[in-house]
C-alpha cells in the first residue's frame, strides 16, 4: 500500500512550534526520510541552533526571511516572501521530497502592516499544498494560522502560551530559542 503524504499544522501562541516541526524532522531523518526545511522569516544572517543541526545531519535548511518585519523596509520584506513563494512551489512540487517543513509560513500568511496577497497569495498557497505529490508530508508553523489552512490539514496542534520566562525578564536563551 503506498504511504499517503499527511498534513501537520503546528501554530498557536506558545513556544515550541519550530521545536515540534524539528521533532517530527528527526523522526523523518531516522526513518531514512529525505527531508527540506524552509524558514519563512529566519534570516541566514543570523545563526540559529536548528539550522546549525540539520547541517550536521545532512539536511537542506533554506532561510529564505530579512528578519522581523519591524527590521526592513516592507518592500523588502515583499521581495524576500516573493522568492520564498517560488522556492516554496518548487519544492512542494517535488517528488524527491518525503517531507517538507515550512516553518514560520503561518507568520507570513498573517502579515498584515502591508500588503502580501500578490508575492504570497493564499489561493496560491491552497492549491500548491493539494496538488503537492501524494506521498510528501508536509508540516507548517507559525502564529496565526489560516483557517483555510487548518481545514486542509490531517493534524492541527495549537500551542499556548500558559507561562514563559520572558514574563520575568529572562531574554531568549541560546539553545532554547536560537
């Protein structure tokens, strides 16, 4: 019986969405998965953990994000989600792929301090995930996910957020957060 492909949605307002897409990465990588991550906000000017791991083991980690919207022009912005977008459709395209991670799509999709529907259409989004090869898994994280999205997908997990240790002023830890 061939596998069919699953959809995971890990979203919500809690920390850990990234940390549970690299769980399920993990699990792929041991079971002799070929994986591809790809980080939707991240920058690749900044180094975090998950990207220095999956080095190591030998997976395909695209940060293709300028940082937080605060930090770049929104033109800028703009262009770094359109090449994104292309990226993301090749890959979603791709029947090498076992599973694919979009990590912080979820974020993206729910910018809203200017506008995104023609660099990163969300009908744009829906159809490539349905038209995806049958057997890619594919997860998706971020804040804010699309109910659109949500309806589409074979597992929705949302995290909150009951207690966190930057309400006590501990700022982002190394190896916990990046």
């Amino acid at each position: 019986m061939a596998r069919q492909g699953l959809f995971l949605i890990y979203t919500g307002d809690g920390k850990g969405k990234t940390t549970a897409s690299l769980g399920v990465t993990l699990r792929a990588i041991g079971r002799g998965l070929q994986v591809k991550y790809m980080q939707f906000i991240k920058s690749p000017e900044r180094t975090y953990g998950e990207a220095l791991a999956l080095r190591k083991l030998g997976v395909e980690m695209e940060q293709m994000g300028i940082g937080f919207t605060w930090t770049k022009t929104p033109e800028e912005h703009r262009e770094a989600l359109r090449l994104a977008w292309q990226k993301t459709k090749a890959a979603l395209a791709d029947p090498s792929i076992d599973l694919l991670v979009l990590d912080e799509l979820n974020n993206a999709l729910s910018i809203d301090k200017f506008p995104i529907d023609d660099v990163l259409p969300l009908q744009e989004v829906i159809e490539a995930i349905q038209n995806r090869p049958s057997t890619m898994h594919l997860v998706i994280t971020g804040r804010n996910a699309k109910n659109e999205l949500k309806d589409l997908a074979d597992l929705v997990s949302t995290i909150d957020a009951t207690k966190h240790y930057y309400e006590s002023g501990i700022p982002a830890v190394k190896g916990l957060e990046f």
